[in-house]
C-alpha cells in the first residue's frame, strides 16, 4: 500500500486504494492499523508529538471505526482528538467515576443507556431533561458524564462500528432549565462530538421539545455538519414516529416502550462496579488512570438529593445568550 507524504498536514495522505479498504477485512483492518502507525510516527505535527498512542492497537482502530476505515479522514480525526484534549485540559481534568459532580449527573440519569440494542445493534442513550437540577450540577457537568459514558461505551468493539443513537426526552423541560444552557459547553460539545472524538451517532431523536428548545437548535445549526442536521429527529409528542425508528420492545415505558421503566442507577452501577486497571497513564485517553473496583478516600455515598446541597449553582447563562456566545 502505497503511503503519501503525510508529514505536514491533514489533507490527502494515501492514493485510491487504501481510501477504498474493505472495513469487513481481517487483513486489511490491519493493514489500515500499521497505516495509521507509520503516519502517527512520520507525522511532525505538534499535537502528535506525544507518541505513546503508537502502541495502542484498541485505541487506533476507535478512530477507523469512526471513520469507516478512510484512513486520510481517521488520522485528521487522531489529530483533532489531541488538539481538543490539549485545548480543554480544565473541562477534562480529574474524568473519573469517583469525581462527585458527574456522580450527581450520573444518578439523575445523565446518561442512562439502554440494556438492549436496537435491530442495527446500535446501543441507545437516554437522556430525560427534566431530571437536570442545575443548581446540583452544570451542563459541562453532564457533558463531562456523557464523555466517560461514552469512554466505557467504546471499550465495545460494536459500539466502535456501529455507533449510537441517542434519544432526548424534553417533556416538563421548563424555560428556566433553558436558561442554564450555557453556549460556552455547547460551543465544546458541538466541536468535541462532532469533529474530534471517534464517535458516531446514527441518529439523534428529540421527544415533547418546547418552543424555546425548537429556538435554541435553530441558532446551533448551522455550527452543524449537513450530515450531523439530517440525524436530528424532532418528534414533538408524536412517540409512534419514534418507534418507527427505534423498536417498542427496547423502549422503556417513559418513552412509550415495552420494556420496564428506566432505572437512573443502571447505568451508574455499570460505572462505578467495572473494572479499569493500567500500569502506567496513558496521557493520550480522556478519563483518568483508576481503578474503579477501588474507591479512593473521600468516595461519595447516598442519594443525589442528599448531595445537592454541597454544590453552588454553576451554569447562569441566559438562553437568549447563546447566539451571541456561539
């Protein structure tokens, strides 16, 4: 496989073949991996300076997956993903299930993930707005949740090739909520999930949305790509165009589903009882070096409502804000 000159920049690395890989391939999955290396390793960029990424074999093919194996578009992936993390080292200091504020998001539900995947094994995450008190804790908060979620999700194999769908329930989401909708953690949101984390969401499905959230989309979209405005669904009350997209039988009852209602602490649990150990930080991954069978001093303990109240309100931005802000 003939390998373009890939030192400099971001553009055009590799000739037709390689962009033409069969993803399906044993071989050539692993011909796109040793790929990836020899640009990693060729590349003078200083974002990439830090090699130690070079040897993780799991952590590479995230970045194939997410880009269906086009090599050139994967490593302008890697690099973004390095610039971010080295542009937000203060949004993800201290990533770690035994943090206490995602613990807050995590209890309320921020995100739940469904047990069952839907017919194109794609695994569903949940959010139900209402349940968000920002006064316990902000939206870079959730956002932060939602990243070592998604961090735990992609140790998955399937959920690297398949993707996600997301579903957000807006039902009782009040204007006051809105207001804490802080266009800064939207901006990182946007950039992070869209551009530079090796992610995919397949399809992103809004329930019971309010004018004022119909509002705030209308001013994010056109931060968006095309691709990423095609996979936003807006549903209204309407749940049956929902299980047109996503089968009743994996639906809990909250979103007109058959299965049981959703537990919050599911998810959490799954956290918080895995098992993450590592000889040495990898500097390179977003959450920190733990080991979460082993809760380290100060662990927290009880309900989200008891913890609400050692928390000062963060998030003050007004929603009419956000256009400004963006």
């Amino acid at each position: 496989m003939k390998i373009l000159n890939y030192r400099s920049g971001t553009s055009s690395y590799l000739d037709a073949e390689s962009k033409s890989i069969n993803r399906h391939d044993p071989g050539d999955r692993r011909r796109a991996l040793e790929t990836i290396k020899d640009m990693i390793g060729a590349s003078t960029n200083l974002v990439l300076r830090d090699k130690s990424c070079y040897v993780d074999d799991e952590f590479l093919m995230r970045f194939l997956y997410a880009r269906k194996f086009r090599i050139d578009e994967a490593f302008e992936l890697i690099v973004n993903y390095h610039s971010y993390l080295q542009r937000n080292r203060l949004l993800l200091q201290r990533l770690t299930i035994f943090d206490e504020t995602i613990q807050l998001a995590l209890r309320d539900g921020f995100p739940s993930v469904l047990a069952d995947r839907d017919r194109r094994g794609r695994k569903v995450i949940v959010f139900f707005t209402s349940n968000w008190d920002p006064t316990a804790f902000s939206m870079e908060v959730v956002y932060r949740a939602f990243l070592l979620s998604l961090e735990k999700l992609l140790e998955d194999k399937q959920n690297q090739s398949q993707g996600f769908i997301v579903i957000v329930d807006w039902t009782n989401f009040t204007l006051r909520q809105s207001s804490h909708l802080a266009p800064k953690t939207l901006k990182l949101m946007i950039e992070g999930l869209q551009d530079c984390l090796p992610v995919q969401f397949k399809a992103i499905h809004f329930i019971a949305q309010p004018w004022y959230v119909e509002a705030a989309l209308a001013v994010i979209k056109p931060f968006l790509k095309e691709k990423t405005r095609n996979r936003i669904k807006l549903h209204g009350g309407n749940l049956s165009t929902l299980h047109e997209c996503v089968p009743k039988d994996i639906l809990p009852t909250e979103l007109g589903g058959e299965g049981p209602a959703l537990n919050a602490l599911d998810w959490y649990h799954t956290l918080l009882e895995s098992s993450q150990t590592m000889d040495s930080p990898k500097s390179y991954r977003i959450t920190e070096t733990t080991i979460y069978s082993m809760p380290p001093k100060g662990f927290v303990k009880g309900s989200s409502e008891n913890l609400k109240a050692n928390f000062e309100p963060t998030a003050k931005t007004a929603l009419i804000e956000v256009k400004h802000n963006l």
